[in-house]
C-alpha cells in the first residue's frame, strides 16, 4: 500500500471537519470520525514539521546570522 499523499489526507481532514460541523451523523458515529481526525491532523502536523526540516537543511546558510 503506498503513502497518501499531504493533500489527500488534508482533504479528508476536511470532509471529516465538514460532516462534524453539520451535525449530521450520530453519536457514535461522530467520535469515531473525531478520533480519525485528530489521527489525520498528527499526520498532517508531522509530514509539515519534516517538510520544515528538510528545507531548513537544504537553505543556504548566512554565516553572519
């Protein structure tokens, strides 16, 4: 199975986001996509944070900073 993309795991953060503010969906049902949401957001968070660090390695250094 290969790794979804950012953007696709953004775009399902926001459906999940979307069916959670309209309150359509039942108890259960709303902490289930709650919680895969919140999983969701870590991953978001965490491929943004690598992200950073790749670039911060990859930026030319001004050794006068």
């Amino acid at each position: 199975m290969s790794e979804r993309s950012f953007e696709a795991l953004q775009r399902e953060l926001e459906e999940i986001v979307g069916r959670l503010e309209r309150g359509d969906v039942a108890v259960d049902d709303a902490i289930a996509l709650f919680r895969r949401g919140e999983e969701l957001y870590r991953d978001c968070v965490a491929r943004l944070e690598g992200a950073e660090l790749q670039i911060e390695e990859l930026a030319p250094r001004d050794p006068g900073r």
